[in-house]
C-alpha cells in the first residue's frame, strides 16, 4: 500500500493502547544477548526496525524465541557473539546501526553493517569517531562517515567523550562500547538526552554511574539475563495526543505508556500549549515509569520551544509540528537542528508538507516558525519515506477542510504496524 487517503473527523474519542517502546525493545534485545542467562520480554515492539535488530543478533549465534507473546533471549554473555557470516542489515533504523556498531567495536571478530537507501544516507560520522578513539578500526563510504561500515573491533580502552550534540544514538554507542573497554568510559552531552540505556544497564547488573550532565560506565562486568516488560511508546502515543488535542468533542485514555522523563518533552510541550493532558495510575515497570494517559480537546496557543526540552521530545516534533499549525498564534521551534539528519530532514519536510495545507510555515537553519490557522486545507503529502513523517499528516487530515491523501506510507511499519486502522477506530466520521 503507497498511499492512504484519510477524512475528516467529527471527533477522536474511545481507550487505546500503543505498541511497546521502540527504544526499549532494541535495548532489551541487545543486553540481553551480551547477558548471562535467559532474558524474556513481554510487549516488545515487533516492528521493522527491532524486528533488523533481532535478525543482526540471530546472525551472531543467539537463540532468540518469539511465541507471539513473548520474546525470550539465551543470552551468550559478553564475549559470546560469533562472527557473521554475511552483512548485517539494518534495514531502516538508526538505532540499529549505530548502537550495533558500538557493541561489534568490543568484538574480535570482523563485521560489516548497512542498512536501506534512507538509512545510508545518515551520519555515521557521530558514532564512527569516538569509537575510532576509543581503539575500533571502522571503515566507510566517504571517509567512514556513511554506511556501509567494516569494523574491526577488540582492545578498545575507556575515554572522556564530550559530545558535541545530545543523542541517546551516540552515547547509547559509546555506552555498549565501554562495557568492553579497558577501565572508565565517560560521555557527556550538552543537555541530557533519554536514559533508556543508563536505566537497562543498570537493571541488567552493569558498572554505571549517572553524572549530572552524562554517564560513566566501567568495562569487563559480566551481565545478567532479566524479565523486562516493555511500557506503551510514548512517540507513538504522541500522534493519538495530538489528534485528541485539535480534534473537537473529543476524549482519549491511552493506557500503558512510558513516562520516562527524559521523553516526556512533547507531553510539557503540549501543555504549554494550553493541551488538557492528565497522567493517569502513575507506577513503575522493569525500572520504567509508566502512566494512563488522558487527553481531551483544547484550544491550543502557538508558545516558543526552545533549549533542555528539544532533547526529551526530538522524535515528536511532526506531531508537534502538526499541533502547532492548529494552535493560535505562532510557534517557534528553535535548537532542533538535529531534526535535520533523521529518517529525512523533518524540518523541510515538515515544512513543505505544512504549506501545501496552507500552512504559513518560515524554515530556519535550527528550526521553524509555525503560523497556526482556524482550518487546514486538504490535498495530497509526501511522507519522503519517514515513519513520522507519514503519521504527523495522517493525524493532520482528521481537521482539514477536506480529504488528505498521504503517499509513501510503507514506512510506517518500521515503528507502528497497526497505526491506521487503530486511527481509524477513534476518529469519528
């Protein structure tokens, strides 16, 4: 299926959940190779991209058993991966390719990463060069800054890694590599970005300390198989808030979400827009907190986002985006300039998709301004084969004037297979 043709909606009404977290879910598969023991995993993300990351580590020797219900992973310990015997695809995820490469930089074997047409067009640079310091041998397309990438791993020694931007990606990388270093890795980060490793090294029985603007793990510390339960997607979650929020007449429960802090940037950015957002039952699942999540319509006002939040809400801003073209007044969108080196370049995308609904959208080099108006037109966007992309104009044509039809959606199933017809259940014709 290329495209999708959506209605108008009346209202957005009814109690969903959404698909496990997507980080979560190839994190647990990751730790849970390298561990001693069996690891099981309810309410993993079986979408495209963890689904790349099961296949890489089935190619390395581990058992990995999927009954539908559960996964669950004979883990091989540190040093138990076997070299593959082919390339391993990534297919279409980031994180795939760029925490795997940390993680194949501490193995003496020899490997070769790739990934789709959209996936090697993405820096690698950010992750190939502190792991070059840190004693990996890797080699690319254009100077190793692009996949695919041969790596030759083993003897790798801690470092002082300051980066230059905040990314999970990059210090997720940096974090898999240091549990073979010799001695202490540190990375550190202009503003912290989401923790979902630092909390699954520790549960998993890793050598880890959080530092106030980053985090220290020590090498050699053998890990332990865990039960890990895998909370609701909060970036999935996000485009069923945002279609509650413009939608009028309308209220949602969302049931099981992760509310981990360090992602819940998109839910303060919402409300600062003036969104009506409780969390519901709030608890703690496998060292995560989760929450119900209730949602109901509201007039929103266009605000400035800006600094420490961009991090903890960087996957939501199509959605965002979207919010803000509905919201009263402008919004300012400001140090994303991270949004630029994603699935495709989510600002221009976003920007381009905005004015064909007759959005008053101005680019900036980190950003965007967004004109918010009483009424989007209908017509036809371009996903340009991002996931996000795609979901963001879905949740959009559910308040314009008239049908939007939405082309190149095949990428959705990388992080949520069932979206539509779940948008189709709560969008009231």
């Amino acid at each position: 299926m290329n495209s999708i043709t959506i209605q108008p909606a009346v209202s957005v009404k009814g109690e969903i959940t959404v698909p496990g977290d997507k980080s979560i879910s190839h994190r647990s598969i990751m730790l849970g190779a390298i561990a001693h023991g069996v690891t099981t995993v309810r309410g993993f993300l079986r979408g495209e991209d963890n689904m790349s990351t099961m296949h890489a580590f089935r190619a390395m020797g581990v058992d990995i058993a999927d009954d539908g219900a559960t996964i669950q992973i004979t883990g091989r310990g540190l040093h138990g991966l076997k070299e593959p015997g082919d390339v391993l695809d990534c297919g279409n995820s980031g994180t795939t390719i760029r925490l795997i490469t940390g993680l194949l930089s501490g193995q003496s074997f020899f490997s070769v990463v790739t990934g789709d047409q959209y996936l090697r067009k993405r820096p690698m640079k950010r992750v190939v060069e502190p792991l070059s310091r840190m004693g990996a041998r890797i080699s690319g397309r254009n100077g190793g800054t692009l996949a695919p990438l041969a790596i030759h791993g083993g003897g790798l020694k801690g470092i002082n890694y300051q980066s230059p931007v905040s990314s999970a990606q990059i210090k997720s990388s940096i974090m898999l590599a240091g549990l073979y270093a010799e001695g202490e890795t540190i990375v550190t980060e202009p503003s912290l970005s989401r923790d979902h490793s630092e909390r699954m090294f520790r549960y998993f029985g890793a050598s880890l300390d959080v530092l106030s603007n980053g985090v220290s793990v020590r090498g050699g510390v053998e890990l332990t198989g865990r039960e890990v339960s895998v909370p609701g997607d909060i970036s999935s979650a996000a485009f069923f808030i945002v279609a509650a929020l413009i939608a009028p007449h309308s209220e949602l429960l969302i049931r099981n979400v992760g509310v981990n802090p360090s992602r819940t940037g998109v839910i303060d950015i919402l409300q600062a827009m003036g969104g009506d957002i409780t969390l519901v039952d709030p608890r703690e699942l496998s060292g995560e907190p989760v929450a119900d999540i209730l949602v109901r319509s509201s007039r929103l006002k266009g605000i400035e986002i800006s600094g420490s939040v961009v991090p903890r809400a960087i996957d939501e801003f199509p959605a965002i985006c979207v919010a803000a073209a509905r919201a009263e007044g402008v919004t300012t969108i400001r140090d994303a300039r991270e949004l630029r080196v994603k699935e495709t370049d989510r600002i221009t995308a976003m920007a381009v998709n905005l004015r064909q609904l007759g959005i008053c959208v101005t680019e900036t080099e980190d950003g965007m301004d967004i004109s918010g108006s009483e009424q989007l037109l209908g017509g036809v966007v371009d996903s340009c084969g991002d996931h996000r992309i795609a979901m963001s104009m879905s949740v959009a044509a559910l308040v314009a004037a008239s049908a939007i039809t939405v082309s190149d959606i095949g990428c959705v199933a990388t992080s949520f297979p069932t979206f539509f017809p779940l948008l189709a259940e709560v969008a009231t014709k």
